[in-house]
C-alpha cells in the first residue's frame, strides 16, 4: 500500500471512531440514552498518575425512577462535594453528566470526526490532478467547522458558568 491510501485510511479510520466515541457520549449528556438519575457527591480526591492529577469523585447515584440506586458511584470529573448533580447511568455502569458544557463537548467533538471523515472522502473523490475539491463537500465541510468552533464556544462558556 502506498502512502495516500494509508492517510486515506487513517483519516477515515480516525474520523469513524471518534465520530462514534463522542456520538455515544453525546447520546448520554443530553439524556437520550442511559438511566437518568441524580448523583450526590461524598467525596473528592485527586489521582496522581505518570506525572498528572486526575480528579475522581465518588457517591451515591440514584434514578429517577427509584428502580436504580448505586452508592459506589464514581466519576472522573472534578465535583463540589455535598452537591447533587444530574447524571446519566451508561450502559456500560458509568456515569456521565448532562448539561450544556457537556453537550456541547460532546457535540463539538462528534463533529470534528465528521470532519475528519469528510476529509478522507475529500482525498478520495478529488480526481487525481485536480486542484480543487467539489465545492458542494468544501462547503460542507466549511459549515462542520463553523456549527463546531460555535458548539466549542458555547460549551466552554457554559463550563466556565458552572464553574463558579
């Protein structure tokens, strides 16, 4: 195999897998998959590990519905202890926080493997000699970009918000 078709591989390679990581984690954020529920924090600590800090919380978690109670509850997210935060139960026993931030994380995320998937069919449906790609997937491409930058921006806003 030569080297185009390996960077054409990657690039979609990369761009499937992120697209469906983020996409997964965007699902549960804004609740459309996993057990909703309400996580109680008890105790915060940080974890040392090949030279950084990871933050990682542990409580009690408890669904809506009464049906699912965890009181080994933990997440890798840095929480006020005492507080009570809206959470999704994954499929997989983990935990993931719904709000805008983390929404908007997600969905700035899930585009970028757009992105990158776009781009390897860019590379692809380019004829060879061609200056210029179609412009309907440059403009495409263009408009992935911009909705992400914006998704990015309002995340980080938001994050920052409900930071203090």
């Amino acid at each position: 195999m030569g080297r185009p078709v390996l960077v054409v591989v990657g690039l979609l390679a990369v761009g499937a897998a992120l697209t469906w990581y983020a996409g997964a984690h965007l699902a549960y954020a804004t609740g459309l998959a996993g057990t909703p529920g309400h996580f109680r924090v008890e105790s915060c600590y940080w974890r040392h590990f090949a030279g950084h800090r990871y933050p990682h919380c542990s409580g009690v978690f408890r669904s809506s519905d009464g049906a699912v109670v965890d009181p080994d509850a933990t997440i890798d997210t840095h929480l006020p202890v005492g507080d009570t935060f809206a959470m999704q139960r994954t499929t997989s026993g983990g935990y993931e926080q719904m709000g805008i931030a983390s929404s908007c994380g997600w969905l700035a995320l899930s585009l970028l493997g757009l992105m990158v998937l776009l781009l390897g069919i860019l590379v692809v449906s380019t004829k060879a000699g061609e200056r210029r790609a179609p412009r309907p997937l440059r403009v495409l491409l263009g408009w992935l970009g911009a909705v992400m930058l914006l998704s990015a921006l309002i995340g980080g806003v938001a994050g920052m918000t409900e930071a203090f």
